[in-house]
C-alpha cells in the first residue's frame, strides 16, 4: 500500500461535504428521537462536529473524558472475554449520555434527559449509526486530487524572506 493510501486509511479525514451530511443525519437523528444533543467525537477524543444544544458543556473536555472512558472500557471489555463494548450509558439525576463506537474510529455522543426514551435513543441511534458508517466509507474512497508546489514557489518565498529580513544580494 503506498504512504498515502495507507495515511488516508489510517486517518480520520471528513470534507467540507462530508460534515454537512453528517450534521444534517445527526439532526434527522435528534428530530426523530427527541434527544437534546449528538457531538461526534474520534477515538482519540477530539471533537468533529455537533447538533442539538449540549448546554454548557465544554466539548472538548467531554470529547476527551469519552474517548477515555472508552479507551477503558475496551480493557475491561477484554478482561470479559469480549473485544470492546460498543455501547456505553450513563445516567443522571437530569441528564444521560449514550455512547456508541460508530466504525472503526468515531464515537457518537448522545446527550438526552427524561422527555425521551433510552429505546428511542437506541432504536434511532443504531440507524444513524449505519447512516454514518456509510458516510465514512464514501469519504475514505474519494480520491483527492493530486497538489503540487508552483515551480515558482521556492524562489518566491526565497524573495519574500529576503525582503522581510534583508538578506544578502
């Protein structure tokens, strides 16, 4: 496989189009079950995108504080005889989350209080689920069109930096 092929298999790259396909699923997602919010989030735990109104959380810590409970619940998951766990739930006196691994590298983030259901939250969430496994893999088949440098580029910059440093003539 050549670097590229095995970088773009390895990494995690959405498009512009991509994220908006993305967002316009996880408010399809959010309509139908009635949650509050749905934050993507990828296994190293950064944050991608979001719908709905997380309140006042900060997603980045929320996205890193997943991406680990994950990370942890995969060992405990090995320890069980099992690979990983692929659904996670915590609930809350207000608020519960639902964590699913959508893929090989996405978690999806589901924030809802108790005017929705956790079948609701599950029936539509594997759907979405599937929806964004789709998505992912049309994107990691895109071929990107191949970029070069002007010619010009070095001797331009060279230039540039001569005339911001004064350099030697």
């Amino acid at each position: 496989m050549k670097d590229d092929d095995k970088l773009r298999k390895d990494s995690l790259i959405f498009y512009e189009d991509d994220i908006e396909k993305i967002n316009k699923l996880l408010a399809e997602f959010l309509k139908l079950s009635k949650a509050k919010s749905a934050i993507l989030i990828d296994k190293d735990g950064h944050f991608i995108t979001k719908e709905g109104d997380p309140g006042s959380y900060n997603l980045d810590t929320i996205s890193a504080l997943v991406a680990g409970s994950f990370a942890a619940t995969k060992e405990m998951a090995k320890l069980l005889g099992q690979e990983e766990f692929s659904v996670l739930y915590h609930q809350g006196t207000k608020d519960n989350i639902q964590l699913s691994l959508v893929g090989e590298r996405t978690i999806l983030g589901v924030i809802f209080d108790n005017s929705t259901t956790l079948g609701m939250v599950r029936l539509y969430g594997n759907e979405t689920a599937k929806k964004l496994a789709n998505i992912y893999e049309k994107s990691r088949k895109k071929k990107v069109p191949k970029q070069s440098i002007d010619k010009n580029f070095k001797k331009d910059a060279d230039a540039k930096l001569d005339d911001m440093f004064g350099g030697d003539d």
